[in-house]
C-alpha cells in the first residue's frame, strides 16, 4: 500500500453533521479517544504491572504483591476514596516444573504440558499409564470403566475453527479442562491430559481452573500443548499402548486473605450511585496476567484517569473496581455483590472488561435484546466514527455475575476475539501481545459507554 | 475471562431467519468462511511465499523469483488460464547495509537506518553534515537557503495517533518521505533524513518509494527509526551543531523485464466479463513483505481457491491479479489498465487487497457515496454475521487506479488499520506478523463480496 489519496478518511468532521449525536456529548467521547490514544496512560500503568509486579494468582505472592500495587497506583492517581474488601482465596501452588512424557515403546518423547488449576500433584516418583483418547464426552459412558480404569484419558476436543467470535468455540471446548477430571474418575481414570483450550497450534500448554465437584478421589489433571495433542492422537492411531507419564509437584494449602481493590471519582449529580467499571486483578501464572485480566482493569483505571486529567466529573460516583480472584473462585466478584446488597448500596450501571486488549467491536448487556436494541440505537451514533457497531444481549463478565441483574444494567466490553485464545491462560499472556493503540482504543471505548450511560440516564 | 456461558453467541443461525438474504447466498458466504477458516489455504501459500521466495523487490533477483512461484503456483491451483503481462520496472539495488551516525561532539552514535527505495547513495566514504530539523514543511520556506544549503535536512514530522483510522494518519505523513528530497534540494540541502512513517516506537526503519521529479542534482535520502528520531530531535535542542553522518551504497541500473501474473477461472454465464481480484506481488525488501502485500495476493488467490475447492463457478470470469512494481512505478497497474483498454475487456468489477491481513472491518467503493449506500444496503445483511459492517466511498487500490472507474465498479478491501504501519516497508513485514484467522476471514469476505457482486449484478 502506498498512496495516500487512496485511503478511506475517518470522519470526525462528520460528527457535527449527524442529527442523532450532541455536539458536547461526541467532544468528550473524541476527547476520551485522542488523549487515550496520545497519552496511553492506561498502557503504561500495565506495562508497570507486568514488568513490576508480574503473574498475580490469587493467594500467592504475586496476588499480594499485585494489590499492594494497586492500592499505590489508584491513590498516585488522585481518586477520591481508596479501599479494598477481604477475600478469602485459596491457596494453590504449581510447585517444580511439570514434565509430561509419551513413551512410544522405548522412545521417549518429552511433552508440554502444565497442571490444571487446582489439580492435585502426582506422586513424587510420577504416574504412568496407557492412554485413552476421547474426542467426545459420551465416549466415556460408551467405553466405561472396562476400559478407563487405572488409565489415563486423554481429552482431544478443539476448538471449532468455524465459529467468528472466538469466545463461543471456548465455550464449546472448554468443558473438558473444567469437566475431565470428575467424568473420567468416575470410571477410575488415574489422572487426565486435556489438549490445551486455543485454536493456536503451537507447543504452549494452557492452564486454566479444574473442578473435582463430587469426586470421592481426586485425579492430577493436566493440560498439553495443540501440536503435542496432535502428536498424541497421531501416535495412537498407529499404537494403541502408548503410555503417558506425569510428574506435577502440586499443591493446596487452604484458604488465605486477599483483597479487592476499588477506588472511587465522586459523583457530581447523584453521589450515592454507583457506575462500576471493572476487571480481576489476579492473573494465572504461566505468563504475566497482561491480557487476563490486567488489560481489563487497565482500561477500568484508564476510565477514571481520562474522567480526572480532563477534568469531568461523572453524575454518579464512579467505582474503578479490581475484582480479587476471578479465575479460581469468585470469590472477589461475590463479596462484592454480598457486601452492596448488605450495605444497601444503590448500583446503577456496572461493566467489565475481560476478554483482552483488542482492538472494541461493541459491547453485551446482560438485559432483554429490546432494551439492548434502544440503548444500541441512542449510543451508536457516538460509537460510529471509532468503527464501534455491536451492542447486543448477552454476558457482562464473571466478576459481574452475582449482581442483581435485574436491579442494574450489566454490561461487557466486547473486543476482537482472534487473537485472545492464543494467549489465555499460557505462556504468550504476556505484555509483548497487548497492542497499545488497540488498548487505548478498548479504553477509549469503555470510558464513551460509561459517560453515554451516566449523562444520558440510559439505565433508568 | 473463564466462564463461557457469558460469552456472546455467534450467529450463523440467525441467517435463515432474516428477511433480506437468500438463504443460498447466505450459506455460499457461510461456505467460503468455513474453508478459509478451517483449511486456510492462501495462509498456507503465503508461508510458502515467505520461506520460499521472500523480499520481491520489482527488478530484483527475489522478483523474478517471486513471478516464477506464482505462475506455478496458480497452474498448480488448477486455474482454466494463466498467463502473465510483461513490463519494465526499475532496476534499484540497495548495496550494502546502510549506515547512519550521529556526531555528537566527539560522540559517535549509531543509527537504526534505511535508504529510500530509488535515493541515489552517498560518496563510498560517506556524507557528513550539520543537521536542520524540520516539522513542517513551510519551515523549509523560512529558513531558505542561507540555513540549508551544505545542510542535511532531518524531516521529523510523526503519524498524528488520533485518527483511528491509521491510513489517514499516514497519507498526511508520508510526503516527508516522498516529497522530502525534492524540497530539500531546492535550498541546496545535501542530503535528507527523515523520521519512518510508523505510530510505533522502535527501532526498526522504514523504507518506501521517493521522488526527485523536477530535482537538478539528485541528494541521498534515508530513514531512521523513530526511536532514533526522538533522540536526534532531543540532542538537537541541547546542542544544534549536531552533525549527521550517512553511508549508502544503493544504485540504480536502468530497466528490466518483469512482470505481472494472471490466472483466469472462466465464467458459465458472461465469460467475456472480468472479475478482477488482486494486490501486488512485489514488495520492499527489508521484510519478507507478508503484509504488503503478500497478503493481498493471497486473499486473491484463495478467493480461486474457495470457488474451485467448493465447485461454485463465477457467473463471470474471474481473474486473479498478481501486479507488478505498485511500490515503486506502478507499472503493472498500468500496463494492465492499458492492455484492457485495447483489447476492449469488458471488466465489470475489480477489487484490490492492499492493507495487509489484519481482521476485515469493510469495503471502500470508488464511486459515489450514493451508489455505494445501495450496495451496502443489498450486501450488509451478509455481511452482518461476520462482524464486518463498512461499506464506504472512497479509493480501491492504487493498482486498480489505471482503470476506468466510470466503467468499472472498483473496490478496496479494508482491514483493521492499528498494526498495518507498524509492519509497513519494514523488516517487521513478515510471516511472522501475519495471523491465520485475520488473514482467513480477509480472503472470505473478499471472496463474499466478489461473489455477491457477480451473483446479484450489483455492478449494472
């Protein structure tokens, strides 16, 4: 590409021209996206959070570490009230490296691989067995303990490459990083391998949180890379006494106090109501957290730093609140949705961002589609000069989730999606995959729908 | 993010119930996304082109290479025709690695460097001199020659970051480079530096064509990282006897042979119509030249690809179009446009990928903004499951730009624009930058729009 005359202008000039849109109302959104984009405050305060702080599991030193900075970095920005809420996490510990190994015959064939999120550990000397590929939980019930026990199964479901948005594929595949463990050892599987929950073929491994709700004997559980689930699969079909072996050091050690964090930017109109905008503070540890979630709470702060540095106060008091373990028990999410009813707090409109710093392509509210569709049709107008064209039903975010929903309008922020499963939960989680422009512009896009929404009263 | 029950659904089966799609069209689109998305042939050629063939700099050795692989690459796709148009191209050679130097009093800093693609080199022991920063072209003006002449005019103008749209951005900056010279010497400067046009902050220069039309006597002109521009503008507000210090052993060899490749599926209804779908083969050479515009080629190309694959014959011919030099004389655009005048063609619709593999967001029409609210009226509905919701008036593609617009219906594909100039004519341009799925959904919505406009005649 490279001439000029040919490329399509953006059209901020045309703003003024459109009947639907008030003029003061579409300046501040435009003000929000060109000091987002210029300054990039919210960036570099995660650039510091990765760099600083680092992975930030709930319960470990990172975790505590992450909300003694965060308590720093919100009062560094002037916010008016500075606190946090007690939670209790658990406490889990990946301990050594794990190793996983496929023993075809005498060859041995070392495997990415990591311990699922509140997996037991294996023995120390490891834990060895044949492997049973399922491609399909009903397989479980169709081989049955006949043929599972005492082996180690092996969950080989990808993600559908033929789903657009990314997240629903997720949806579909996650089930046997969640599920595996507790399905298996019902036919006295020893443990589980899960192929990695990505649409990415590479040899990072993805973790991610497990349950053993109702299992009498917990089994380690573990994730392995796409190509070494490939590999896998291959070897199978050719060798159906394909051993695998495990080694995974880890452990938990009870419940631990951690904390949200939360700041608030009083409310100029109606200070006793609340617009929250917000992420999880705790990431997993394989990476550095930079997408999961810490791009969702650095958009949240960069809502309040664009509210203060411009110098606007929102009607309603605006609570910037990093949400402590999202990923392995809500326990952040519940205290404060206990502590808002119990404080008779008055909640008008809360968001999250967590699906990752790409570049806004809308937003979902957890509400009936008519009533999405009116506030589409009032707030889109101002979203269209930044290509901003979804608004639909749908899931806010998980730490949003135990909100009464049907007292507050629940939203999400909704960005592209190709990218984000390449990095959950592994490895590549990692600030070098956070694109600054695409994450002032998630900023930006948060900030606009916080404003539209509080000036205009839309979640009357 | 973890739970997917609050995940937006995609919807696919949304499609049969809205009213102002055909249910076949629908499922072709739906068609032409799974296959892209889950065999991605044209990514799978656009390694092959990276690995295999590499830079194509027009007139290089990598060119001529890059016009055998397509023409074998095309007759082995089973295309009915292929057959290539011959042109002459410039013969440029860069020479050895460039050098750039900051003289700092007695210290030497090294500078990140690149010549501009058809700048004459320096004398073999280099060009020293002192340095006049310039941020605007009217300063050039006003300083005159007094405080030009013997001088290296430093053009240190940045890519504004608050047009969302990055191309905008870049077509109000890029006259330092191309431009940049011929103003230059007209004040006897002896040579030119200017600041890469990227929003990105690093190391890496950026190259790009230049110009000395109307120039008595031809002066070096280079590039240096933004990185390094930052630097060279901060040393000179301290110290303003900074000097420059500048090697380049780039040459020019007069014209060559080249040329620009076409392959042909022939259409059951109007064969004597074209379908043109394209981008260019050449490419600069500092980066494998994946983004600019290897993608553009391979979007073409798995357009063929997805009609073959799935056995659908275009009502017209379709031709895909690999043109040559666009970077540098647009001589293949050109020549095409000339050849279809005299043979009196009858081309019916062109399209041009030329913005790299970044995820779609629309189509820019280079007609009026009438006609193209038509089509986006008849197309959008299609569109609409695939995020993709920009149809806009504006340019095609500037190989496109030869032909006759009030004749033919010409068209641009239009990706998200944040990475693009991070990429662009750097060494950063490479496989490595470009991500499967963007680069899939590029080439099926090309490919849904070519055959929207073939199948509803929305070009009569």
């Amino acid at each position: 590409m490279r001439t000029p005359l040919l490329l399509m202008a953006t059209i901020f000039c045309q703003l003024a021209a459109t009947a639907q849109v008030d003029s003061l109302h579409a300046y501040r959104i435009q003000q929000f996206h060109h000091l987002a984009l210029g300054e990039n405050y919210g960036y570099q305060q995660l650039v510091a959070l990765a760099n600083d702080v680092g992975p930030r599991l709930a319960g470990s030193e990172g975790g505590a570490k992450g909300v003694t900075w965060s308590i720093a970095t919100m009062k560094r920005l002037g916010l008016d009230t500075v606190f946090t809420q007690e939670v209790q996490v658990p406490h889990w510990e990946r301990g050594a490296q794990e190793r996983g190994v496929i023993w075809h015959g005498k060859e041995r064939i070392a495997i990415p691989t990591t311990a699922l999120g509140g997996s037991v550990g294996t023995p120390e000397k490891g834990l060895r067995g044949k492997v049973v590929e399922i491609t399909d939980f009903k397989q479980l019930d169709l081989l049955g303990e006949k043929q599972l026990k005492g082996k180690i199964v092996f969950f080989n479901i990808p993600m559908n490459p033929n789903f657009i948005n990314t997240g629903f594929a997720y949806g579909q595949a996650v089930r046997q990083r969640w599920a595996g463990a507790i399905e298996a050892s019902k036919y006295g599987a020893k443990a589980v391998i899960i192929r990695s929950v990505t649409l990415r073929q590479d040899d990072n491994p993805h973790t991610g949180s497990m349950s053993y709700a109702g299992v009498k004997d917990s089994i380690p559980a573990a994730a392995i890379s796409t190509n070494a689930a490939n590999q896998l699969s291959k070897l199978l079909k050719d060798n159906s006494n394909i051993e695998f072996e495990l080694w995974m050091a880890c452990q938990h050690h009870g419940m631990v106090t951690s904390h949200t964090v939360i700041g608030e930017l009083r409310g100029s109109v109606h200070p006793e109501q609340y617009l929250v905008v917000g992420g999880h503070l705790d990431s997993w540890d394989l990476g550095d957290g930079s997408q999961d979630d810490g791009a969702g709470i650095m958009h949240a702060l960069e809502v309040a730093h664009l509210y203060t540095k411009l110098g606007i106060r929102p009607k309603r008091t605006l609570r910037v609140v990093f949400f402590q373990n999202e990923e392995f028990g809500l326990q952040g999410g519940r205290r404060y949705a206990e502590l808002a009813d119990s404080l008779n707090e008055n909640h008008y409109f809360a968001i999250e961002s967590d699906m990752g710093s790409g570049i806004p392509r809308g937003f979902s509210f957890d509400t009936n589609s008519e009533r999405v569709a009116k506030i589409g049709k009032t707030v889109g107008p101002y979203f269209e000069p930044y290509s901003i064209y979804e608004f639909k039903s749908g899931g806010s975010g998980a730490d949003l989730s135990p909100l009464n929903k049907d007292k507050i309008l629940l939203a999400g922020l909704r960005p592209e999606s190709q990218r984000y499963f390449d990095y959950h939960h592994s490895v590549l989680d990692h600030i070098s995959s956070v694109h600054p422009r695409e994450f002032a512009l998630g900023a930006a896009a948060l900030a606009s729908m916080v404003y539209l929404i509080d000036q205009l009263d839309l979640a009357d």
